[in-house]
C-alpha cells in the first residue's frame, strides 16, 4: 500500500529547485501542501529506484493469482466451501500476527533482512500450493503468505530509510506502479495462456519461477542508510522511555486524525474482502468461467485511475470533508450488494472493476490527508498501527462470516452491508465534528493545525 508523504511547503518548494551545478536524474511532478511545484530524482537516487523496481516487477508477476480458487478446487480437488471456511481465514489470522511482529523483527535485525524474509516467505506459499496435497497444506500456504503480506508493509518504510525525504513519495509511487503494472501484465498473460488451452499449473510454476528470481534480486537490496538507523534507534528508545501509550496520544492528538483513522480503519477491513473473495464469487456463479484474468487486470488499471484522480481530487475532497469517504462506503456497499443479488458474470464483472478503482481512490486520498494531519511526523507509527487495528476488524468479520457459515453470495451481502453501515457511523461522526469546530475539512492549514494541536 503505498503510503504518502507530505512536507512544509515553503521547505519543500525550495528544496526541489537544485543547484545548477547539481543534475537531476529524472523529473517528475511532485504535489506539496497548497501547490504544484517541480522535483526531481537525484543521480543517488535514480540506482535504488532501479533496484526497487526490477524486485517490485519480479516478485508481482504472478499469472497464477486470479485463478487461485480454480486452482485449489479443479487441481487440489479441495471444495469451494473449504476454500472459504479452512483456507482463506488462515491468511488473515497470519497476516495479523506476523503484522504485529514486524515492527520489532526489524528492530532486531534489519528492514531489509524482513523484506527478505517475507520474499521467500512468498517463494514458500507458491512451493507449496505446487507441491501439496492436503487441506492442511494449503493452510499452510496461508501462514506463508501472511509473512510476506506483513514484509509488504515494511517495504515502504525501508524505502523512507534509502532516500531524501524528498524523494520517499515519487519513490513510492514508482514502485507501487510497478507493482500494479507488473500484476496486470502477469494477469494478462495468464488469461492468454489459459485460452490457449495451458494448465492451471503451468501458471503456478510461471510464479515461482518469478518469484524465485525476486529472492535472488531481495540479496542485492540496498542496505538502510546508516545514519537512518541510528536516527531510528534513538526513535526507539525515546518511544521506550515515554512509553507506548503516551506516544499514541501525542501521535493521535489532533481531531481531525482520529476522525480519518476512524474511517481508514473500519473502512478498509470492509473493503479488503472483495479483492480478498472475488475469485471465489466469480468461481461461485460460473465456475468453468476462464475470463478472470481479464478481469483482474481490468481492476488494476481501474486502480491506478483511481490512484490518478486522488491527485486531481484532492483539494475538492479536502474542501467536501468527509463527504467523499461516506459516498465511496455507500457505493462499494450498493456494489457489493448487486453483485451478490445479480449472480450474473457480465454484471459482476464491471461491478468488482469499479469497486477496486473506488477503493484505490478513497485510499489515496486518506493516506495523503492522514500524513497532513499528523502532528509529530510519526509516519510508520501511524501506518503500522492502523495496519494491525484495520486487520483486528478484518479478522472479526471473518469469525462472524465463518461462525454463520454463509455462502460467498451471503457473504457479499454482508460485506455490502457493512461498508454502508460504516458509511453511516462516519457520516455521523462527521456531524458531531463539525458541530464542534464549525468547519467541515478534514485537512487543516499550517494555522489551523496549530490552533487544533493548541487545544
């Protein structure tokens, strides 16, 4: 998930004018706080983002992905019903727990050996769905996959670590580019391969071997800049000394942060189920469907519009307040909804596309809105926390989900629900937050933010 980082403008906008004598490597434009100003990449960084991208590239080409339940349930013979219920809950159980452990894993070793970690975690998920035979196996898989979903996570504080903080946002959004393009290109090929009548596990064995070449590549990841880990040491040690809670209220103080975190948390765990239960929907309604591929692909290009409107939208969903974040819950919830109603491919289809691109869009929006409103620059405190808080809510619409043991079409009924009812316990909030300040923005000025800090 590409995170946001936002600088003071008036710093930040003599900061990218560089010298003459100075040459910038690649140009990009870069939004600050109130403007449009011209950065650029310095020749330092232009190396590790190249390094960045050729691992982000191997390690997301993944043709086997959209057919992941077809898989599981024509290959392994495992039941639709399984895959759901014993498979699927695992993944989130596991993600939780290596989420939580990821913080002091990198305290003890290093960023870049997690990311590492997490890679071949990652080789080990595919080894096995390859290799397996049991239920239990592919539970397994699930465990695998959890510690490279946690290593993911990591990843955009590593980058934080390698580069100017000038440069940590076109960084990230470089490599989560590649990222999006590296899944559709993966995606498309995977649908090319299966209509031209290639196994299932041809797929599968694609993957790892990309995969493999991405734990290859992760050995020749740039190691964190010293000076940043010893800056990050004494972040530690300050925040032992303080004290845990403390830190959170001193990170969490402003109105304005917990209002976005509140939505951000309950908002996503919502959401992060239909990308994480759409195969198995499609699969549902026609299970010799062999046009996921397409699809998925589909929905990372409707990602990256969604990623490409944020930047356009962003004052207007500043100005709306939380407007924006309440009508985004509503249409994925109606989406869902319809989706579960229609049992019908060439409805869902276009429905899941524009759900993903709606959900891309309210991310990037949140995140960047989120970093504004923060007040002690505690960027990856602020990410892992609502990381772990967003995967507890997620973990227990799943136990609800498995407890009634519900159909996928039921499920998506409650999906939809729920991203509604979110919609409506914000819009709520939003209410009572405008009653106290008299404005409807999230997002605050330099003088309001210190007006806001100030209370």
């Amino acid at each position: 998930m590409p995170l946001g980082h936002v600088q003071d403008g008036d710093q930040s906008h003599e900061q990218s004018q560089p010298e003459e004598s100075e040459k910038c490597a690649i140009s990009v434009r870069a939004k600050v706080p109130g403007e449009w100003s011209n950065s650029c990449l310095s020749s330092r960084t232009v190396p590790i983002l190249a390094i960045l991208i050729i691992y982000t590239m191997f390690l997301q080409f993944q043709p086997s992905e959209p057919y992941l339940v077809p898989y599981l349930t024509r290959v392994k013979l495992i039941s639709n019903e399984e895959v759901n219920i014993d498979i699927f809950p695992v993944g989130v159980y596991s993600t939780l727990f290596f989420t939580l452990l990821a913080a002091p894993a990198c305290h003890f070793f290093s960023y870049r050996a997690v990311i590492i970690m997490g890679t071949f975690g990652k080789l080990a998920t595919f080894s096995i769905l390859f290799s397996g035979k049991s239920l239990f196996s592919m539970q397994i898989t699930q465990i695998t996959y959890g510690l490279g979903a946690a290593a993911d996570l990591v990843f955009y504080s590593y980058i934080f670590l390698l580069v100017p903080e000038k440069d940590y946002q076109s960084m990230t959004s470089y490599t989560q580019a590649s990222t999006l393009v590296s899944y559709m290109m993966a995606a498309e090929l995977g649908q090319g391969l299966v209509n031209h009548g290639a196994s299932l596990v041809t797929l599968l064995e694609i993957t790892i071997l990309s995969v493999a070449i991405a734990c290859i590549i992760s050995f020749f990841l740039p190691k964190e800049d010293s000076e940043a880990q010893e800056w990050g040491l004494l972040k530690i040690n300050r925040l032992q000394r303080q004290g845990i809670l403390e830190k959170i209220q001193e990170t969490w103080r402003g109105r304005n942060l917990r209002l976005l975190s509140f939505w951000w948390i309950f908002g996503t765990a919502g959401f992060a189920m239909i990308p994480n239960y759409g195969t198995s929907l499609f699969d549902d309604i026609d299970s010799s469907s062999n046009t996921n591929g397409h699809v998925l692909a589909a929905s990372q290009g409707a990602g990256c519009l969604g990623a490409l409107a944020a930047a356009q939208l962003s004052d207007i969903a500043a100005r709306g307040g939380g407007l924006v974040y309440i009508g985004g819950s509503f249409s994925i919830g109606l989406l869902c909804i319809i989706m579960a109603w229609s049992h019908n491919l060439m409805v869902t289809y276009p429905l899941y596309v524009a759900a993903v691109g709606i959900n891309q869009l309210l991310l990037c929006l949140v995140y960047v809105q989120a970093a504004i409103s923060l007040s002690n620059q505690q960027f990856i405190l602020l990410f892992s926390f609502i990381a772990v808080a967003s995967l507890l809510v997620q973990s227990g619409i799943q136990g609800v989900v498995v407890m009634l043991q519900l159909s996928i079409t039921k499920q998506f009924y409650v999906f939809g629900g729920y991203c509604m009812a979110v919609g409506v316990v914000f819009g709520i909030l939003c209410f009572w937050n405008y009653m106290k300040t008299g404005t409807v923005k999230l997002v605050s000025t330099d003088e309001e933010r210190e007006v806001l800090l100030a209370e």
